[in-house]
C-alpha cells in the first residue's frame, strides 16, 4: 500500500503533470515520473515526497548573517527554512512584497519541478538578487 505522501506526490503529478519539448516543436507531457537528472552532487538535497534533487549543500547562502531563519507566515504558521542561491524549482503567482520575511525581496511560490510539492519560496531583491528559501522539514539528504 502506498503511503500517503506517495499518494499526494502521486496526485500532483496527475494533476500538474510535467512538460517536455519534443523536436517537433510540440510540448508533449513526460512519460516518465521522475526527470533524467544531472550527475548526483555528494551533497545533494532532494525533495522528502519524490526524492528528486532540488539543491546541494555547497548553494547555501547567508542573509541577514544567517543560513537558517525561522519565518512565520500572516496565519501563524512557522516555518524553519534554509537558503539557497540555486534551486531547481518552479516558481508559482505573482512575486509580492506582501507579508515578506526579508526585506525589499518579493517572493513567489517554490514548488519541486518534478511533483510539484510546496518547497518553499524564492525571494527576488530590489537589487535583483534572488534566492530561495527552503522548508527544511520538506528536503532529506541521502
């Protein structure tokens, strides 16, 4: 029996399922579930619900003189999250500076580009920088 964030991890990829583009210049969904990657870094962060590499440890970055912040969202929700420089993640909505954790940085959605899951955000400055910041709890290292 499947365990309940396969189900999920399952779901999104039936519900946002990933796009190719073929030599035909046509986009053709994936057939398979998981993405060919790129040669496995030793460091490498993957996605806790699909297992796919997102980042490595040797990406982290410090804002405000820390790796690690603890945010909490507008509905009291706390997040514990990490920053990378780079994240292979696809960015969801409208970058905002509503409610932003780091100042003049707009943030959009983070979602793993393989099953689509909530990893985070990435944060875009005024001086265009861009980062993400990543839930720790939704990446293991294996």
């Amino acid at each position: 029996m499947l365990r309940w964030s396969a189900r999920l991890a399952r779901l999104q990829q039936l519900l946002f399922p990933v796009y190719r583009f073929d030599r035909e210049s046509k986009w053709q969904p994936e057939t398979t579930t998981v993405k060919k990657q790129r040669q496995q870094p030793e460091s490498a962060l993957r996605c806790a619900f699909c297992n796919y590499i997102i980042t490595s440890k040797n990406r982290a970055i410090s804002v405000d003189g820390k790796h690690v912040h603890i945010c909490t969202n507008p509905m009291g929700v706390t997040f514990e999250i990490a920053l990378y420089q780079q994240a292979d993640c696809v960015e969801h909505g409208i970058a905002t500076t509503e409610h932003t954790w780091f100042s003049d940085c707009a943030w959009q959605l983070a979602l793993c580009s393989n099953c689509k899951s909530h990893l985070g955000w990435r944060f875009t400055c005024a001086d265009s920088d861009s980062f993400y910041g990543l839930i720790r709890a939704h990446l293991v290292e294996l």
